[in-house]
C-alpha cells in the first residue's frame, strides 16, 4: 500500500492522475480517502429518532472514493 498526499493541484487532476498510476504494472487497486485508514478524525453527527425521542449521536466517519472498501478488500457489514 501507498500512500499518497493530495495537494489543490492534483486534486483538481485527479481522475487522470488515478488513471496514470493505475496503468502502472502490479497497482492491484487505487482509492481516495480524506485520511488514512488507521486515522479517523473527521467527526460529525446525525439525528436519530425513536420512541424516546430526538438523539444526537455522534460518530466518526472518512469521506472515500466509491471503490474504498474493494480496494482495502474490506466487507461491509450494513449499508453502503
């Protein structure tokens, strides 16, 4: 696995990029993440509503590239 920094500039060539290196041989998958695997810190929050009321909850979360979980060969447990 490598990781790669992402700047404005080639985050605005992005999609050309990510051909590039994936025409190079043995890449097996490339994805994007906000932060790497093992550093979540991006926090946020959402409603939930139940029989009790509205709840705060709050959660973690790291916005990805729709390939993110095929690339780190991880299996959803729920959703999407």
């Amino acid at each position: 696995m490598v990781i790669l920094p992402v700047d404005g500039k080639m985050f605005r060539d992005y999609d050309n990029t990510k051909e590039a290196i994936g025409r190079s041989t043995g890449v097996l998958g490339i994805t994007a993440a906000y932060e790497t695997p093992e550093f979540v810190e991006w926090g946020d929050g959402i409603r939930a509503t139940d029989e009790k009321g509205v709840h705060e909850v709050p959660l973690k979360a790291m916005p990805v590239d729709l390939n993110f979980t095929q690339t780190l060969k991880m299996t959803m447990v729920a959703g999407t």
